[in-house]
C-alpha cells in the first residue's frame, strides 16, 4: 500500500547548507586555538608533579612546579586573546586546572609538609582552602559582565584570585626554605594562616587585578621598563625564596590600600552621576 504521504525531501539548498555545517563541524582547527590549550595541559602537568614531588619529600621542586603552572596559566588566557583562540572548551579546561594547580596541590604539599603533624585540624584546613578555591572559580565563571560598568573596575579583581592565593598559602613553605628554623613546627598557626587565605580568596574584597597594566608604555619609559625587569629576573633567580616571600607581604599588603582605592573610586563615580541627574533635572 502506497504511503499517504510521500516523505519529506528537503530543497537542494538546505542540504547543501546541512552539507557545509557538517563540514565546518569537522573540518581542521587552525593552530592558534591549539596552542593556549596547550599552555594549560602544560600547567596541568607541571601542578601533578608539584604532588609527586611533594610525596617524594622534594618541597622545593614542588613549590618550583606549582609556580611554573602559575606562569603557565598567566600566559595561556593572555595568548589566547592574542591569537583571537579563545573557546569555551579551553575556559572550561583552565578552570579545572586552576582548582588542581592553585586548589589543591598548595595545600596538599603544606599537609605533607607541616599540617599533618596536628591530624584532623591540619585536614580541615586543608578541605576549607581547597572548598574556598573551587567557589572562587566558580563565581568567576558565572560572573556576568555588566556592560554598564565604569571601565575602572575592570582594574579589580572581587577576592584574592586562586593563583595569587595558592602563592600566600606556600609563604611558610618560603620562610622555611629561607632557613628560619621551627616553621614547620607551627602547624596551628599555619593551619589558621591558610584558612584566613582561604577567606580571602571568597569575599568581596576588592584586590588588584593587573590585566591592564602594560597595555601602552611611553616611549621614553620603554629602556627603564627593561632595565627593571632584568633587575628583577636577577634578584628572583638569585635570592627565590626571599623574593617569593617578599612579594607574598607586598601582596598582602596591597589588599587594604585596593579596598580603600575602590572605595575612592566608586565615590567619585557616585557623585559624577548625582552631578548628572542634578544637571538634567529643570
């Protein structure tokens, strides 16, 4: 028996067009996408080993690792941006990165190296850090972007970042490296030090973000620029420990003075749009 009604051809140009989808969907990827997800799975590796390193008793290699997967994950989001590779799939992949280089491996050498002396307190500690990194992320990626913000906020980071983090968290780890005796032995303190990271890392504190420092530099300031980074590559590379702890009280340091320079500036955007109403109101 005939079907009563006849099936459905599609016209000539929708399956051309199904034909071209299909092969946009698999056809080859320019390379530029593929090397910001490369820098990550580079991170990725060298925050693993930073553990393996850390379970074979070799702190300082591990605390080496966890800052190379820093300088990884610094330079992969900034490429990507550069190369126009951005992606969702490579979002995705940083984050979970981030939660294992900045979220984990820290306070797993900290446990390994000091924290276990006081058993459950030291794991708390631990879990609490570990916690706070994964809701930071978290909120950073369903942070929506407000288009009617003032261009100065984007200077500003909400909460201490979870690289930055993972690096106060490895400051006992510095002073100890320095040769300050009896660090370790202060596992309480170093246990509440990493938990007060951890709030830093999920308030609303405003800290510096840095993401537009460098954009332009001025002609005459290019040579000083140059001579301060070589300076300061000599001194990291000479002195690493004393620098790494140096920047962590820098760091520390700065998170009032960004407060307080919010604060400042969310006051005069505050009054700039009070003036405006004020001058449209007859």
């Amino acid at each position: 028996m005939p079907n009563a009604i006849p099936p459905f051809e599609p016209e000539p140009g929708a399956r051309i067009g199904q034909k071209r989808r299909r092969l946009r969907r698999f056809g080859p990827l320019p390379v530029r996408t593929l090397i910001p997800n490369a820098l990550t799975i580079l991170a990725l590796c060298a925050g693993l080993t930073s553990i393996r390193f850390g379970l074979e008793g070799k702190f300082e290699a591990a605390v080496a690792a966890v800052i190379i997967a820093s300088v990884f994950d610094a330079l992969d989001g900034r490429i990507a941006r550069m190369l126009q590779g951005t992606s969702k799939f490579g979002a995705e992949l940083d984050s979970l990165t981030d939660f294992v280089n900045f979220g984990v491996a820290p306070v797993v050498l900290l446990y390994l190296w000091s924290l276990q002396d006081i058993g459950g307190l030291g794991w708390i500690a631990v879990l609490g850090y570990a916690v706070c990194c994964a809701l930071r992320l978290a909120r950073f990626n369903v942070a929506l972007e407000d288009p009617d913000k003032p261009v100065w906020t984007g200077n500003y980071f909400t909460g201490v970042p979870a690289p930055a983090g993972a690096g106060l968290a490895m400051l006992p780890l510095y002073l100890h490296f320095i040769g300050i005796p009896g660090v370790s032995s202060l596992s309480p303190l170093i246990a509440i030090y990493v938990l007060g990271v951890a709030f830093l890392m999920v308030s609303q504190l405003p800290t510096f973000s840095g993401k537009r420092m460098g954009l332009r530099i001025r002609r005459d300031m290019v040579l000083p620029v140059l001579l301060a980074i070589g300076l300061s590559a000599a001194v990291v590379l000479s002195y690493p420990w004393y620098s790494f702890a140096g920047l962590c009280v820098i760091y520390l340091a700065s998170v009032p003075v960004a407060a307080a320079r919010y604060r400042h500036h969310k006051r005069r955007t505050a009054q700039a749009h009070q003036a405006e109403f004020d001058a449209s109101v007859p």
